[in-house]
C-alpha cells in the first residue's frame, strides 16, 4: 500500500485530522496555534471526504440574502466559540440577535401564541404568564403548579428530560409546551433524550431547591435577559456574514498542504509494536502519523476504528443519530399576514403539521434579507420522524411552504427556496448517556495518540464543538510528545 505524505517535517509531530466539521476544525487550528508557539513543532494534516469544510454548517449569500443551511448561531454563555473567534480576529464582527422581540410562538389549535414570558425550556421562572396563557387548560396550570409543594423526586440514575418535566410540571405541560421546545433544540424525542446530558441544571434546581418553578424565580433577576421565553436569546451571537465566516476563519490558519478534500479515511490502524498510526485512506494510499483525532460523528468513527477496537466501536456505534431537514424561504413581506412579532414558532407533534419548528431569520438577526423581504426557515424530521429524507426536495419544499403559509397567513409563492439536508447528523442523547462517553473514554485512552472529539460525547452546540476538538488536541500532543501545553495558549475552562 503506497504511503502518502512520506516522512514527517524534521522533529515535527505529525497529526492526522478526521473531518472538517467545526470540531476537526478546531483540533486543527489547535495544533497549529500550539506549533506557532515553538514548544511542540506540529505537522498537522486534515482529511475530509466531502468538497467543503465546515459539516452541518454552510452559508449561502444570493439575492441579498444570507441563508444557513445548519446553526444560524452559537452561544455566548459557554467561552470556547467565542474565544475562537477573538483568536481568529473575528469578535469584532459578530452581532446578536435583535433586542425585540426576543419570544417564540407555540402553535396551539391553529394559532400561534407566545411562549409565556419566562418559560425557560423546562419550566416558568414567572407563574403569572403562565396562569395567563391559553396554551394550557386550567386543570394543567393547576397541575404545573403543585411543582411549588411536590417533593424532591427519588430517582436513582439518570431520567429522561420527558419522565423529569411529567413528574414535576404534569403532562400537558410536557406535551403542549417542552416537547416542541425539545424537538426544535435537540431534534430528539424528550421522552428518550437524557436530561443529565442536555440540561443538568434543571436536576441540580431540584436537588438544590426542590422546586423548578421557584430555583428559576430566584434565578431570574441574576439574568442578563429577563426579558422574553424559551432560549435566551440575548446570549446568541453571529458572524454578520453569517457562520461561514467562522469556518472560513479557521480554514485560512491552516496550512493549505494541510487541508485535503474529497479524501475519505478507509481505517486508522495501529500495528502490533508500531510507534506510528496508519490512517488508512479511501483512495487505496495510506500516512503514518504520531497521533490521530477523529472529529466524524460516532457511527462513522464506529466504522474507522472497527479493525483498531471492536469494542471502542460498539461503543460508538450505540450512539444513535436524527435525521433533518432545514428549508428557507423568502416572501415580500406584504405577503405575509403576520406581524412576525418574534424569532420563530415551534410545533407539538400533536398538530399533526410536517415541520417541527420554523425561524423568522430576517427577524432574529439584522442584514439577513433585503428590506421588504420576509427570510424564513423551517426545520422538518428529527427523532419523531423517520424517513423523512426519503422524500426529494420538491415534495420537502412544498410540505414547507404549505405549513408556514398555513400558520403565518401567507398567500403568495415564494421568491426564493433552498433545502439542506442533514441526514444522522444529530446525535441523541438518551439516557444513559453520560455513562456510554465514559466507557468511549475510558476504551480510547488504553489508544495513546488517539482522541475522538465531536457533538457524540459533551455537547451538541458550536462552543462544546470547538471545546471538544481543542482538548483533543491537546491530548494528543500531550500524549505524543510528552509536553504540556504552553501557558500563553491557555483557553477558557469553564
């Protein structure tokens, strides 16, 4: 088998990169940002299957719009994405979202009524919206109520996000209000994703306060945004070229001998007794390389490393994935009846409506259309659903178009429509969870030079992305040469 690439660059550490999502990206620009230093010279090599760099996330720029095919945005709350872009030079240009009105819409019989203000995810932080509000009938704001004299729940392990909301706040609650919520973040099924994996501190709210309901209260002034339900909105940002740029950022840090595409890995291998890996490519060809990180969603690094570690391979092959679709459109805004008063809608399954949510994008971020243009974007799929992606673009298109004209009032045909697809892209995290990433691991480190890094293991935004593919940066390069990582190139670690 042809070797590709040769010997490495004198005394360089070579390492490999698997994937050019936002997590491969980062392990990459990690690498380079620890050789710049001069500490561990570093000769990284990135390989990613597809002709573009970036995964899930991708950015189209046409007729004055600014359309993303995956995140339109990342979190502020956690550092690492942010500290990425002070890094890269690209802080100055990142926007958040809008001061008003930061709310979301609930389709509940036909109409779209807001989200009670105060409603975070899980629970009210403030019960008289929720006493207001007709998403719920009286018996189920009764019912949510006794969360302020229910006891603490004696659950030993973990629980789903579904069992936690039922058991605290009942199960209209659960149906009409978080499981849309959960759908339009997670993709997932409430009642199977684990809530000690996506949203620890409502558990740590019980274990602490016992109430949810009045943890949030006392939370809620604490708040950089008060104001406003459901996620918190003041806390986003992004590129104001949309999130591309970031991916763009990073690409020109990297080497272009570094970065190859339409390069597919076949295998990693370790022979018995070898110092060196062997990434095994699709092409036939092979490279040696000091250490490996594998930035592909789980199934695919089950496949990867299946002749390495069976075992590290079940392991990850038991972590399953959602298919999804995001369709945007453009209207003139006269074409559409509703004042698009908020960010966007999210939808119970119980309405029996093909998406699951919908963004009001020209709303949520400012230069996202021209003036007098409505820039919508509606998610379909998710874990309810299977067999979506069966359908073509045409018929995702139109199931689209003939919701949101449905519950916006819209009565004109589009100006614009684009379908991205992101088929097993997001990894659910069912219960059990935290236990399964330990065992990957644990499995792993008996592997030195080889980490794994992606949305599989410790988060499935952009921040737990970047934190995820730097760490194994580090941890390869710590492993390989024995060194520690330059104290200049500390990075946040909360």
């Amino acid at each position: 088998m042809a070797n590709r690439g040769g010997a490495s660059e004198a005394g360089a550490v070579r390492i490999v990169v698997v994937g050019g999502g936002i997590a491969g990206l980062a392990a990459a620009h990690r690498l380079i940002e620890v050789g710049a230093a001069g500490q561990i010279p570093v000769e990284p090599f990135l390989f990613e299957s597809r002709d573009r760099l970036g995964g899930i996330i991708a950015t189209e720029r046409t007729g004055g719009c600014i359309i993303e095919g995956g995140p339109d945005a990342f979190l502020t709350e956690k550092p690492w994405a942010v500290a990425l872009c002070e890094r890269l030079g690209l802080a100055d240009r990142l926007i958040p979202t809008r001061e008003a009105p930061r709310r979301t819409f609930v389709l509940h019989r036909g109409r779209l009524e807001p989200l009670p203000d105060g409603f975070a995810l899980l629970g009210p932080s403030r019960l008289g919206p929720v006493l207001r509000t007709p998403l719920l009938s009286w018996r189920g704001k009764l019912r949510l109520a006794m969360d302020l004299v229910l006891p603490r729940g004696r659950v030993d392990g973990d629980e789903s996000v579904g069992a936690f909301v039922a058991r605290r706040f009942g199960r209209e609650v659960l149906d009409r209000v978080v499981q849309p919520l959960v759908s339009a973040v997670y993709t997932a099924d409430p009642s199977a994703i684990s809530l000690a994996a996506t949203m620890p501190r409502f558990r740590e709210m019980e274990r602490r306060h016992r109430s949810i309901a009045w943890a949030l209260a006392r939370s809620a002034p604490r708040r950089r945004d008060a104001e406003g339900s459901g996620p918190r909105w003041s806390l986003f940002v992004t590129p104001s070229g949309g999130m591309q740029d970031l991916v763009e950022s990073v690409a020109r840090r990297l080497p272009p001998s570094a970065v190859r595409l339409r390069q597919g890995v076949a295998a990693v291998v370790r022979p018995n007794g070898a110092r060196m890996w062997r990434v095994d490519l699709a092409d036939g060809t092979a490279i040696a390389a000091d250490g490996v990180i594998l930035a592909t969603p789980a199934h695919q690094t089950a496949r990867l490393v299946a002749g390495l570690d069976p075992d590290l391979g079940r392991l990850c092959e038991a972590i399953p994935y959602a298919s999804s679709a995001a369709v945007t459109l453009a209207y003139r805004r006269a074409d559409v009846g509703h004042a698009l008063d908020g960010f966007g809608v999210v939808v119970p399954r119980s309405a029996g409506r093909s998406i699951l949510a919908a963004t009001f994008s020209s709303v949520k971020f400012p230069g996202r259309a021209p003036d007098g243009q409505a820039l919508l974007r509606a998610f379909l799929g998710g874990a309810l659903v299977h067999g979506l992606l069966d359908r073509d673009d045409d018929a995702l298109a139109a199931a689209a178009e003939q919701d949101l004209g449905d519950v916006l009032d819209i009565r004109a045909r589009p100006l614009l429509v684009r379908v991205h697809r992101h088929p097993a892209a997001m990894p659910q995290y069912l219960v059990g969870h935290q236990e399964r990433v330990r065992a990957i691991a644990a499995q792993a480190s008996r592997h030195a030079g080889l980490a794994l890094a992606g949305a599989a293991y410790g988060g499935v935004g952009i921040p737990d992305c970047v934190r995820s593919g730097e760490e194994a940066a580090e941890r390869v390069l710590e492993g390989v040469a024995g060194a520690s990582i330059p104290g200049a190139l500390a990075r946040p670690r909360r």
